[in-house]
C-alpha cells in the first residue's frame, strides 16, 4: 500500500484495518487517509456501527443457527466482494 491511498483502496482495507490484521506502515496509511477524508471515514463510522446494528436487528435473544449461517454468508460475500 502506497503512503496515501486513493478512496478506493482504503475502502478495500477498512475492515482489514478494523480487525487489526495490517501492518504499521498500513495502519497508519489508512489513519492519515481518514484524517484528511471525510467520506471514507463517514464510511468507516459505519462499518464500525455495523455489529451494534446487528445486535439491535437480532434483539436480546442469540441467534439460532439459520441466523448465523446467514451472517455468515453475507460476510463470505462482502469480503469476496472486497477482493475483486
């Protein structure tokens, strides 16, 4: 990853960035990145509300496994998605 990313890579990042899997040098790319965009990082407030939504969605009691296999499913989505 070059030292500024364009919008579109940092997006490609944002939840590699959220678990925590990149590098230094990546992490703080992506940090400066959302500094000084304001779009990207509207878009990764999001991201990082998504499992307090999912929580709220699925209410107080846990999900039975059709729920959990859907997640699932939408999450192998969403990467694979990412990668292309």
């Amino acid at each position: 990853m070059k030292l500024l990313p364009s919008c579109r890579e940092a997006r490609e990042r944002l939840t590699d960035y959220a678990e925590g899997s990149l590098s230094v040098r990546e992490r703080l790319s992506l940090r400066f990145h959302l500094l000084i965009c304001s779009a990207c990082a509207t878009f990764y407030r999001g991201l990082r509300n998504l499992p307090g939504v999912a929580r709220f969605l699925l209410g107080p009691e846990p999900p039975g496994p059709e729920t959990e296999r859907a997640l699932e499913a939408a999450l192998r989505q969403l990467r694979e998605h990412r990668h292309r």
